[in-house]
C-alpha cells in the first residue's frame, strides 16, 4: 500500500492485505472453482474415492461430498463460502451435496466468462435468480408424489442414493434397514408426518460384516449391567426408567456425624440400608424387572436388585433415556415416589451382550418403537465410517421424503429438463440477463455431463442424446451408468427426492451469487490470532 510520505493514514491494521474489484472477483470465482473441481469426480455411482489425511496422519477414504469438504482445510474465504454450501446441504437434506458443490462451481465458472463480456455482477446474479425460480418451478412440475405405504419406490430411492456408495452385497440389507428404521420412527406434528434423525441411533461396532448390520426395534445402550449377580438377559421386560439415585443423598457440605456408640454404627448403617431396600421394594412392587437409571446405583442397592432378579444399568446418558422412553413406551421417573405400574416401558428382549470387545445392553423387539438403532458391523474401521456415511444419507432420503413425498428421476433427467425448459423461455428475458439465464441453463447441464463423465462415457456424445430425447418430450431420459448411452430413469427405478434437488438448487445459487457480489477482500493478519494460540500475553509490541 503506497501512502503520502509523511502523513501516514492508517486505516486497516499493519499486515492486512486488500484485494479489490476484479482481481477480487477473479480469487474467489478460482478458490471457489478448485472446490468444485475436488469433489467433482466424486459424484455418481461410478465415482471415485477420495484419500484424505489430516494433520495427524489420520487416514479416511470416502466419496460423500460433505466429508470431503469438511475433512479439508482451506484457508481462503470464499473457498469457505462454498464448504458451507455442502455443510447446509448435508444438515438439511443430508444428500445432494456434492451436486450443490458443483453446481454452484460452474454457476460461477460461467459468471466469469459473463464478467470477462463486461456483463456487470449484478445483472448475472438477477438472471440466475430468474433461472433458478423457473428451475425451482420445472422441479415442482415434474416432481411426483409418492406413497410412504409404497415400500418398493421408498426402496428405490435409497437404492438410489446408496448406490454412489461402495457397499457391494450389503446394499439390499442396508436399504431395507434405512426404509424401516425411518417407517417406524415417523409421527405426526401438527397434523404432519415428521420424522427425526435423533430418533435413530447408529452404533457402530468394528467386526464380522456389513452384511450383518441389524435393525434394532428399541435402544442399545453402551453399558454394562451394574452387578454380576443380576440377569443378563430378560424377557417380557417391564422397564422403569429412574432419573435419580439409588443412593442416600449426601450433604453438599461434608458433615461429620461422630458416633460413639457401636450399636449405634450398626443402627444408623441400617437406616441407610433401610432407604436402599425401600426404593428397590418400591421398584419391584410396581412389576418392573429391569431398571435403567441415569444416575448411580449404591453396592447395596445393587445387592437388592440382584436378589430381587432384576435388571438394572447405572449412569444411562440422558439422551439414552429419553430414546428409551421413546421406545419402550415408558416414562422418565425423577422420584421413587411417583413410580407407578403405568411408568413402565416394555420390550420383549432385554440382553447384555458382547459386541466386539465391548458389553451393551440391547433393549430389542418393542412393540411400536419411536426410537429405533442400527447396529453397524464391518471389518475395517474406514469401511464402518463410510458406511455410517451412506446409512446417514439413506436415512436423510427417507426423512426428506416423509416430510416433502415427492420424488424426481435421477441420472441428470431432471437437470436436462431443467436446462432444456431455461433455454425455451430465456427469450422472454432482455440482452444480458438472457445470457446469464442460459448459462444458468448450462451449468445445471454439468450434471449429467459429470456422470457420463465420471462413468467413463463420452460427455459430448451423451449430452447430445439426452438433449435429442428431452427436446421429444421424454423427460426422465438420463445417463445410463452402467450401460452406456441414455436411459429412462423413471422406467430404471433412479429416483431421488425432489427436496434433495430443490436445495441443491437454491443453495449453489445463494453461495454463487454472495461470492459474485464481493469486490473486496479484507484479510486480517493472521499473526496475532497465532501468537494468541501459542499463549503468548496480548501485550501490544514495541
Ligand atoms: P451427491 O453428494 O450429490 O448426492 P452422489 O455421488 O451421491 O452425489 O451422486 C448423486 C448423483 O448420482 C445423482 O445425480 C443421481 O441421480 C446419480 N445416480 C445415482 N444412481 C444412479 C444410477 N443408477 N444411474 C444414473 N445416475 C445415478
Ligand atoms: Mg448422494
């Protein structure tokens, strides 16, 4: 920065740096665009893996989008912009994200040969806008309604989704589980079908197979029952769930109670065991066989549970707790004295089992369970993780469908219609704006291209048939993975929710056009941030 000589006007602090108007633009628009590229071959059933390492040496392979974004570490901000685009797209709709990525890498691709004509940021952005309603309208015209009792499209859908996933044999198990756990936990809120993905559970467990992941129909909690003596194992269980201790409660002050009297040792022992005994007789007076309780349990308590053959788990997680009462139909009691027999959850099974090196307690074969887990089984730590990843996105697919029953076909059809429906109305648009609206058209375009790409197919060949097929009217037509050439989608059983596409959509737009508005970047130095981080005093230097 060149100031006047002798009248220094400091305005930005020493060592922030300043980019402006174009060259800004140019950054961002780059920094933006070697995101998309990263995840761009990552995208479709036939795309790769990616090898992440991080700073310590930690090792994932994964093809999801946003694991891929948010494992590597970018330093420029609108690099950021855009990993916050595959964030949004992962929480909301939990897939879709590497489309978003892209597409809002090649909005901005095609922004910068519209800058490079001397078409003004804003005029791009209000074309895009305008496209991007008609793509948001041509979604909605074409999305089909589906029944959630309709188990064979729920099945493909997920199919759908977990195909771009290397699960091999397992995949059939895996749809099935992501179907049903989803079914089960749906509700109605506000005369709405939702359903919530902390309702489902994923316990992950290295060993055996992925074939041999098991739905769950209740809660499986990672921990031990509390006394050797107790059963491992209880049928017909009629749970009570305990949110205080089978403790006598201590003062918060350490108190010292000096007796000197033998007899009364023995006296004020018994009194403390009395309590114990009553809270246990109270617990077995109700029927329950089996106790989770989220706080501690006391040696003699335990003792008592033990003779009366009952079940019981100590220090359960709350969150455990509430997915218990969810379960097993039971309610969280804070107080001995309220537990009546109508508190108590049930579940057919109750069983501690060793899963791997660890002991949990599986509480199974509820009746009408609003908390169901998934039991995730694979021989290899980085296969779990993956598959934990696919399961994720299966079980977002099915929520996305409970809350919006609407599905489009897949394969890049409902791009191309997309495309195809921008460049019959971009006429009714003026000059500049329609170039903008039909780069729009063009970079949802990429879509198919990147799967006929990433199949090894011949993209321009493809793009050509797919364009020949919409253009008569054969809207589900896409790229053929496997096969080669175009397919109908919808004939093919490729079909995926319309709300994963619609927040693709919306989301690459918002990132594209909040990156093309910046004409100025002012970074701050990073040098105090890192001298802080090393703990050194904020003591201003001389
Ligand atoms: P994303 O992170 O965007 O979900 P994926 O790697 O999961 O990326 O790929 C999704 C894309 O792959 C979608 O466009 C979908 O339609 C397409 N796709 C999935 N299965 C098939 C298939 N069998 N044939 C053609 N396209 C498919
Ligand atoms: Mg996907």
């Amino acid at each position: 920065m060149s100031l006047a000589p002798g009248q220094p006007v400091i305005i930005l602090k020493e060592g922030t740096t300043r980019t402006q108007g174009r060259s800004a633009q140019r950054n961002n628009i780059a920094a933006a665009k070697i995101i998309a590229e990263i995840v761009r071959t990552t995208l479709g059933p036939k795309g790769m893996d990616k090898l992440l390492v991080d700073n310590i040496g930690d090792v994932i392979v994964t093809n999801d989008g946003a694991t891929i974004l948010e494992k590597i570490d970018v330093e420029h901000p609108a690099a950021k912009m855009i990993i916050e685009v595959a964030k949004s797209q992962d929480h909301v709709v939990g897939d879709g994200t590497t489309t978003a990525v892209i597409l809002a890498g090649e909005l901005l691709r095609k922004a910068e040969e519209l800058i490079e004509q001397k078409i003004h940021a804003s005029t791009i952005i209000s074309g895009y806008k305008k496209a991007l309603d008609k793509a948001l309208e041509v979604i909605n015209e074409n999305a089909i309604k589906i029944d959630l009792k309709d188990r064979a499209t729920l099945r493909k859908v997920i199919t759908t989704s977990l195909g771009s996933k290397s699960l091999g044999f397992a995949l059939d198990k895996l749809v099935d589980i992501a179907v049903d756990s989803v079914l089960s936990v749906v509700k109605e809120v506000n005369g709405k079908q939702r359903a919530d993905k902390d309702d489902i559970q994923i316990v992950k467990k290295i060993g055996r197979s992925l074939g041999e992941t098991e739905l769950i129909r209740g809660v499986v909690v990672d921990k031990e029952v509390v006394h050797a003596a107790m059963p491992k194992r209880v049928e017909n269980a009629r749970i009570a769930l305990i949110d205080s201790p089978f403790e006598i409660e201590k003062t918060e002050f350490s108190a010292e109670i000096r007796i000197r009297d033998p007899l009364k040792i023995k006296e004020f022992l018994d009194e403390e065991t009395n309590i114990l005994k009553g809270m246990v007789d109270k617990v077995k007076a109700v029927g329950a066989n089996v106790v989770f309780c989220q706080k501690g349990i006391d040696d003699a308590a335990q003792f008592f549970l033990a003779k009366e053959g009952i079940l019981a788990v100590r220090r359960v997680k709350k969150s455990d707790m509430e997915k218990l009462a969810k379960a097993t139909g039971g309610r969280v009691v804070t107080n001995f004295e309220d537990l009546s027999p109508k508190d108590l959850g049930r579940a057919g099974l109750v069983e501690e089992r060793k899963i791997g090196e660890d002991r949990m307690v599986f509480v199974e074969k509820c009746e009408n369970p609003k908390a169901v887990a998934v039991l995730l089984r694979a021989g290899l730590e980085r296969q779990l993780d993956e598959a934990e990843r696919a399961l994720n996105d299966a079980i977002m697919n099915m929520i996305d469908l409970v809350d919006d029953p609407r599905i489009v076909p897949g394969g890049g059809a409902i791009e191309e219609e997309i495309a195809r429906q921008l460049r019959q109305t971009a006429g009714k648009l003026s000059g500049k704006e329609q170039l903008a609206y039909l780069a729009f058209a063009e970079a949802v375009e990429a879509i198919p291209r990147t799967l006929a790409e990433n199949a090894g197919l011949e993209p321009v060949e493809i793009m050509a048939q797919i364009r020949h097929a919409h253009e008569n009217g054969q809207r589900a037509v896409g790229v053929n993975i496997f096969g080669g050439g175009v397919i109908d989608m919808l004939a093919n059983g490729v079909i995926e929710p319309a709300k994963v596409k619609l927040h693709a959509l919306r989301s690459s737009f918002e990132a594209a056009s909040m990156i093309l508005r910046i004409d100025d970047v002012v970074a701050a130095s990073k040098k105090k941030e890192e001298k802080k981080k090393e703990g050194e005093s904020e003591t201003p230097e001389f």
